[in-house]
C-alpha cells in the first residue's frame, strides 16, 4: 500500500489558477475524479474556494487523522482476513464531489477527498474500512479465479453485492458502533435507519420493480446508490440498506466466503432475483 498525500501540496493561497495547478501536479488522480466523481467547471470551483473558507479547520482535522486511521484499518483487515492491500490510496481535496471511492479496476486504487469527511474518529474509520472492504472484495474473489470477462459491472445486482460486502467488513473492522454510521459515516443516520428499517419491504420491492420496469443502470444509480437520488422515498442511498439486508440473509444461508463468491456463480442473478422477491 503506498498514501499518495496530496493535500501537503494544496495551495496556502487558493483560487482558480492555484486549484488547477495543485489537479496538475497529480493528473491521474483528479482526472478520475472529474472524470467519475465531481463536475470540472470553474463554476464549481468557485463554489468550492467558498466552501474551503467555512470548512477549512475541519478539513485540517481530518488531514491530521487520516494516515494512522488507515494504517489501522489495514492493519485490522491483515489480523482478520490475512489480507495486503497492492494499491494507492489518494487522499485529496476535492471540489464537494464524491466523499470516497475505490476506482474502477479489479484490483482498485481509492481515494478519499478530506473536504467531504468528518473528523470524527468512528465515523471516518468506518468510511476507510467500507472503501477498503471493497478492495477486500475483490482481492479475495481474484484469488478464487473469478473470471473477470464475465463481470456484468453495470448491473445494479453487482452493486448490491458490492455495498453489502463493503458494508460487512466496515462492521467487522470497526465493530460494536452505532448501527447508522455504517451506512451515513457521520453521527446523524438516525433518521434514515429508522426509515429504513420500517420501510424494508416497501424499500426492496421498489428497488426490484425499478430493475425491472426497463429504466436504465444510470437511473436505477442515481435513485438508489447515489447522494443525488431519493425521488421515490425523499432519502438518497437506499439500495445501501437493501444491500445490507440482503448479505447478511446470504450470510446465514451460505457463510461470509461463499456470499463473497456469489457473483461468480452461474446463478447470482437468479439468487439475488429470489431474494427481493422474497
């Protein structure tokens, strides 16, 4: 694992000229993340260097945490799952895009944009154990051969084993928290797991008929998986709750490394169909 600390190099002085200037000392990294993650218009740059100015203490805290959190994390994920995370870890300021994310590879990189990260200790633990424990996903089904040419990535069924995986190893990494930081990161999901939990079937069936009613993997993404979303409930991210529920029901019935394969089988579509037709 190698942190690639990005934000030693954000400009004391910033505006447009410095921020674009800081994006080009490390040009792999942000053209990911406007590629993926953040709008790239001077507009929402703007808005950015205002936002720095209110924000900018807390981003510093962050700063100041980040490097030993994920050194223990990773340390956790090696005691636990005997696992060595190959792979950078960008931490950045970004422009209030995406808070964290593993990139789009087998093996992937992540990073973290500390302007959109609490500096509570939990609470950023489990965000850095939720982005590794999509690496943790990947690593162990690479080393049970998975064929990788069949991965259907698009398909929201994908995603779901992907966020509950994630969402699993955040609670046995970082265990015994608040149930709702799993899924908000923060100190104030109450609201949404509450929802959540008395809305579970409503949830899950709205999501299934979505999958089927012929809306594309760019709206079933942006309703349930994305902070953008919510039409249908007034809450955003719901499939994270759904993806949840679903994991640890295959957990009971097939144990946490055969639930981490299932997208290997010839029958993950038809499993995951049955389960939100429960």
């Amino acid at each position: 694992m190698r942190i690639v600390d990005t934000f030693s190099s954000f400009p004391k002085h910033t505006s447009i000229e410095n921020l674009k200037r800081y994006y080009k000392q490390y040009p792999e990294v942000f053209h990911y993340y406007f590629s993926y993650h953040c709008a790239n218009t001077d507009r929402r740059l703007h808005k950015a260097l205002e936002r720095y100015a209110a924000n900018w203490d807390d981003m510093i805290k962050v700063h100041q945490i980040i490097k030993s959190l994920i050194i223990t994390v990773t340390d956790t994920y090696r005691e636990k799952y005997q696992l060595e995370f190959p792979v950078n870890v960008n931490i950045i300021a970004g422009a209030y895009g995406s808070n964290a994310y593993a990139e789009r590879e087998i093996i992937p990189d992540i990073t973290f944009a500390i302007e959109r990260l609490t500096y509570e200790t939990d609470p950023l633990s489990v965000i850095i154990a939720h982005e590794f424990g999509h690496v943790a996903h990947h690593i162990i089904a690479d080393s049970h051969q998975i064929d990788w040419k069949l991965m259907e990535w698009d398909h929201p069924y994908v995603w779901l084993l992907q966020e509950g995986a994630a969402t699993h190893f955040s609670k046995q990494i970082v265990p015994e928290l608040k149930e709702s930081i799993y899924f908000s990161y923060d100190y104030k999901g109450d609201e949404w797991l509450n929802f959540s939990r008395e809305n579970k079937g409503d949830i899950i069936r709205c999501f299934a008929k979505d999958i089927h009613s012929g809306k594309n993997s760019g709206e079933i993404f942006k309703e349930w998986f994305s902070i953008n979303g919510g039409s249908r409930f007034e809450f955003t991210r719901l499939a994270y709750y759904a993806a949840d529920c679903m994991f640890q029901d295959f957990i009971r019935e097939y144990g946490e490394l055969e639930t981490l394969l299932l997208w290997k089988q010839e029958n993950f579509f038809t499993r995951v169909d049955e389960w939100l037709n429960h």
